[in-house]
C-alpha cells in the first residue's frame, strides 16, 4: 500500500535479513530492503504473490553480492522492479 503525503506517493517498505544466502519476502509490501552479509548470491522467494502486484526490490547487502528472484539478478545496492504476472515474477524495471 501506499499514502500521499505532500504530494509524493510514499509506498510501505520492509527489511528482510538473508540468511544462509536466502531470504524470504512476505510480498505484503510493495518494497522489500534486503540486508545482511551472505557469502554469495542470494535466492528470494516471496509468500504472498497476486496476479498483477509489483514489487521493488533493494539489495542492501553489506558485501557485493547479487539477489535472484526467479532468475533475475538484482547487482548491490540496486533496485529491480517485478510484476507476477503468468505465474511468476518478471523483471519490469530497473534502476541502478
């Protein structure tokens, strides 16, 4: 969800800390920062997927690794946009 404050569209964000190079995401947010020091790349599943929804996703990892979500790689320190469309999340955006 999101709200608009003074003008702008200010959208719900959450943290999710990788773990053993992995992370879950709920999906219940459009934004999902993830965080943490993994030893390589890092695999995101999301819970909560509906056909239509997009979600930005921020690797906000300490250490240069990537991010994969079903395939796509999100670089350090850059967002990927994705939609879950046809049964899965494609990338639709990106901005580094």
């Amino acid at each position: 969800g999101g709200v608009w404050v003074g003008g702008n569209l200010i959208l719900a964000s959450q943290s999710d800390a990788e773990s053993s190079n992995a992370v879950t995401v709920s999906g219940k947010v459009p934004i999902a920062n993830i965080t943490g020091s993994a030893t390589g790349t890092v695999t995101v599943t999301v819970t909560h997927a509906t056909t239509g929804q997009v979600l930005y996703l921020y690797n906000g990892l300490s250490i240069a690794n990537a991010l994969i979500l079903n395939g796509y790689s999100v670089t350090h320190t850059s967002v990927q946009a994705f939609i879950y469309i046809g049964g899965g999340w494609r990338a639709i955006a990106s901005v580094g």
